[in-house]
C-alpha cells in the first residue's frame, strides 16, 4: 500500500481498471478531504453533502470501469467537476419538487421561493461559492481546513483545535495566516472573484 501511495492519479486508476481495488481506495483516501469540503461549502449540510458525497463516487467507479475516463492527469478537477454538477442537481430536484405550503388562514407561506428572482440568485449564490472554493483551493491544507470549520461548518476554536489535534492558539494562528493569504490572492488576480 505505501508504494501505492507514491503513483500518479493516473498510474492508480490504470491500475484500478486492471482490477485493483485497493489502488482506488488509495485515490479515494487522497482527494476525499478536497472533495467532501468543496460539497459541503455548496450544499452547507454535512449529511446531504455526505449523500452526494457517496453519488459522486459511485458515478466515478462506473465511469472509470466503463473505460470512459479520459481526462488523463487531471482527475480531481474531473471528480470536483462531477461533485460541483451533482449538487447543482440537487438544488434543481429540491426547487423541481417545492410544494407549497399554506398558513392556517389559507394564505401562501413561502412565494418568493418560487420567483424567476429567487432562481436567479440561487444561481449567483453558487457562482460565489464556485469562486469561494477556487480561492480556497489556493491555501495551504491546515489554513483552508481552519477556515472550512470556522465558516462552514460553525465550529468554535476550541472544537477546531480538538478536531485537528492542535492548540486553540494554533488554530487562530491558521485563522489569521489564511485571511493574510486570502487577501493576497484576492489582491494579486481580483478577477478570481469577480
């Protein structure tokens, strides 16, 4: 397994479609923090983004067994393509089967939830999130891990530093360099989030 751990992408997915399981679980153990952080900043609920954490696999494993993959080199923008499609997905199936729900006087309770205008920003809101996740996909592990807990997911420090077996003053020092990097990146290409 720990040679395993030293191929290409592609070498382990070669390997995978002669047979070898166990050089996609290595893939899988390699980009699955990546993945699963980019679903849960557009879906924003862990357990959802659990579910299509597991569709994007699934679709994956048939791809590449169906001998379909071709993106040689470049397997995580292809997976984080995948995974981006399939909450876009969900959010159509979610508004697609909105029903409406009536007060106890018989009035509307939520129309806006069915506006042209509310489509629009739900589509705006992803872009955010899309430019939100390259941005972050430019910092350091710890620093973006830091971040993902704080914003994302609503952890307190203290519960970012028992999760990540460092000091709460450890974590706030993550906190603070990975705000300091993200400026300089918004600064240097501010075309990234336009």
């Amino acid at each position: 397994m720990n040679s395993a751990n030293k191929l290409a992408d592609q070498e382990l997915i070669s390997q995978f479609i002669e047979g070898d399981a166990k050089a996609f679980e290595v893939l899988l153990h390699r980009h699955k923090d990546r993945i699963f952080t980019s679903i849960v900043i557009m879906v924003k609920d862990k357990h959802l983004a659990e579910d299509i954490f597991q569709d994007v696999f699934i679709k994956v494993i048939d791809t590449i067994k169906a001998r379909n993959y071709n993106e040689e080199g470049k397997f995580l923008p292809w997976v984080l393509r995948i995974a981006h499609n399939h909450c876009i997905d969900h959010f159509r199936r979610a508004k697609k089967n909105a029903s409406l729900q009536v007060d106890s006087q018989g009035d509307l309770m939520d129309y806006k939830a069915f506006t042209n205008e509310n489509a629009e920003t739900n589509i705006i809101q992803l872009q955010r999130e899309s430019d939100i996740q390259h941005l972050l996909d430019k910092l350091p592990d710890d620093q973006r891990e830091v971040i993902v807990m704080r914003h994302f997911a609503n952890l307190s420090f203290k519960e970012i530093a028992e999760k990540t077996n460092c000091s709460i003053n450890t974590a706030l020092g993550r906190m603070r360099y990975a705000l300091i990097n993200l400026r300089k990146i918004i600064a240097d290409s501010p075309a990234a989030v336009a």
